[in-house]
C-alpha cells in the first residue's frame, strides 16, 4: 500500500512558539508525528534512565576465557596465530545468538501444547521463524562502548558488519537485514557486555516498508530520492546539522522521537552498508566515534539504540525499488540511527504509534556541535 506524503504547513512559525507551546512535526521518512513539547522540560525526574554500568566480568558469556558459554564463532578478528577459534585472544568475535529470535532451520508455529496444530487462516497468519540471528562481541573489554572504541576498531566492527551483511543477503530466505546495538538495560541489553545484534528476517518490518513506501511515492512525484533530498535541505539549512566530513553528515532528525536522537546518513546513494566503500566506512567509523564521544560527554554514556536500516533484499521485492547500473537513483538509500533512551515510552506512545519529544532537535544539534574539540 502507498500513503501519500502529507502537505508540509509551511506557514507554522515554530521559533514564535518554542518556548510556550508543543507542536506536532511529521517526520518526512516515515510519516509518523511527533509532539515537541519543550514546555515538559524540567520535570521532576526528567531522564530518569540513566545507564546502570552493569555485571561482574566473572559472570559474563562474552568476556575473554568465556567462549566455551557462547554458541561456537562464525568468525574472529585478531587471534594470535597459536590460538584457536573459541578460545579467548580475539579482538571482536561474532556467534549465533544462544536465544535466538529467529533460526536458519526455522521453528514451526507452536502453541503451548506441541500437539497442537494451530492452522493458519484469514485473520490469524502466521510464519515460521525463518532467519539468523547473530551477536558481535566487537571489544573484549567488558566496559568498552562504541564511543570509546579507537578509529581502527570502530572501521574493523563496520567492514565485519558489511561482511556479514553480504553473506547473509546471499540466502534467499532473507528479505531484511537489520544491525543493531542495545547498549544499556535501559535499551534492552540484557547483557551489559559491548556487543551488536544481526536479525536477518523473512520479511520486510513496518519501520522500513513505511520508508521505503515513502521514498517510492516520492522518486515518482519529484524523480529524486526522499533522504537525498532531506539532506540536502538538511546541509543548507544548517541548524541540526551536528557534523559532517567528506561522506557523511549527522544531524538530529526533523522529528525526532528521542531526546538527542541523531541521523548518519552517507552523501552518496546507496541501498546498504554492501555498497559503502572502504573508504565510506572509514570516515562512518570516524563520525561515528566523534557524535557518540561528544553524547557521552553530555550525559555520560547514556542508553540508547543504534539502528542500521539498509535496503530490503532484492531476493523478492518488485525491481522498481533497485535502480540499474552502479550509479543508483532511485531505491533505499541506507542511514544509522542513534536513539538514547533517557526517558520511557509510556501509554500514549504505545497507543498513539507516535512520540513525545521534550527536546527540540534544534537545541540538541546545537549543543552537539558546541562539543566539538
Ligand atoms: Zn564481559
Ligand atoms: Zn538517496
């Protein structure tokens, strides 16, 4: 289904009102609304999930000495050559998930009782769990984070990622890849030590089919791409821009959902982390390790998700959505989203799909930049 892009109300003064009330904003990728109501700045309690630094080594699965309690490596980046694979000496390791979400074999629909067949019907449709689901253990140090990471590790974690990606998308069961990070209790982590998570799904998730719908609409009413264009607008305009070097810019999204959320878009189009360059990696890794620093030193070292949303594979989709030849036009055009989680999601945004944001992101780019040094 395609959903026409909402009219912009260009007259809407936002600097007039900032200080007195919440307006919505709709955020151009998704369609989804935003309230920003910096009037609910300064409540008690404001950001009441700060990151807890969490667990005792000894008890940790991903601590060197440990591998005996993950599922057996995939790969290891940095062993000795005497070492052997499930052994400690490794720099970053990468295992499938000993809970996964979602398997290779699959596991069939089931219901509590394993005799019961449960048939699929107009109303109650159901897959099976077809996929992968890995985790990267990207640092051996247990308090290690993604901001703290050197320029030369935080490249590595991003060419292992592309790696991984691409062999992933080789089978045909995938149809979304999506790299993430939960980095806190507070995000979901359920294990403190610095690791990111692969979900290699069976079908496209709401979150991407609603922007990839989006930058459909969009390429056939304006010929461009939609994230294209938005960051354009984005580098003229300036005011939320955080920072930027030869590749790519960062800045805090329109309509940002979080407090501090932060966008990584490359400046050249590209579906996925596949395309990227090395050098694009490269300077990725460098903004990348600049934005989170400049975050943690602002609310040191707070919870959050770092999503990378790429492409839907190819494997099934329509080809209207991949463009041909190298010099790509049209199609997804692949971002990392950076989303601190200091403050919960209540009722109304589980109820209303959309959030509250009591931090304008122009303030938030704005003390972002002033960080810089
Ligand atoms: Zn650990
Ligand atoms: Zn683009």
């Amino acid at each position: 289904m395609v959903i026409p892009l909402g009219r912009q109300n260009n007259r809407f003064q936002w600097k007039r009102h900032r200080h007195r009330m919440s307006h919505l904003r709709q955020d151009p990728l998704t369609g989804r609304w935003v309230i920003m109501a910096a009037g609910r700045r300064g409540r008690p309690n404001e950001y009441p999930l700060r990151r807890e630094k969490g667990g005792d080594p000894a008890d940790c699965p991903f601590c060197l000495g440990q591998e005996a309690r993950t599922t057996r490596e995939i790969l290891a980046v940095g062993r000795q050559k005497n070492s052997s694979p499930n052994t400690a000496g490794w720099r970053l390791r990468v295992f499938p998930n000993l809970y996964p979400a979602l398997t290779p074999e699959g596991s069939g629909p089931s219901l509590h009782d394993p005799d019961e067949e449960v048939p699929s019907s107009e109303l109650f449709v159901q897959e099976p769990g077809v996929g992968a689901h890995e985790i990267i253990a990207y640092s051996p140090d247990h308090n290690a984070g993604l901001g703290t990471l050197s320029l030369e590790d935080l490249t590595e974690l991003l060419q292992v990622l592309q790696e991984r990606f691409a062999t992933l998308a080789k089978d045909p069961k995938h149809r979304c890849i999506l790299q993430f990070v939960n980095h806190g209790a507070e995000a979901g982590a359920t294990l403190s030590h610095p690791h990111l998570q692969i979900l290699a799904m069976p079908m496209v998730p709401l979150a991407v089919q609603e922007k990839l719908d989006r930058m459909e609409v969009y390429r056939r009413q304006e010929g461009r791409c939609l994230l294209c264009d938005l960051l354009a607008a984005e580098r003229k305009k300036g005011i939320r821009i955080i920072d930027e070097n030869e590749n790519w810019t960062a800045f805090a999204p329109w309509a940002s959902r979080f407090p501090w959320e932060m966008m990584l878009v490359p400046r050249r189009h590209q579906g996925s982390i596949m395309e990227a360059t090395s050098m694009e990696l490269h300077e990725l890794a460098r903004l990348l390790g600049k934005v989170l620093g400049r975050l943690d030193v602002l609310h040191g070292d707070p919870p959050l998700n770092l999503i990378i949303q790429g492409a839907p594979l190819e494997n099934e989709l329509p080809k209207a959505y991949f463009a041909e030849g190298t010099e790509a036009v049209d199609g997804f055009h692949w971002h990392v989203e950076v989303c601190p989680r200091l403050s919960r999601l209540a009722g109304f945004e589980a109820g209303s799909g959309f959030a509250i944001n009591s931090v304008l992101p122009e303030e938030a780019a704005g003390r972002l930049r002033e960080q810089e040094g």
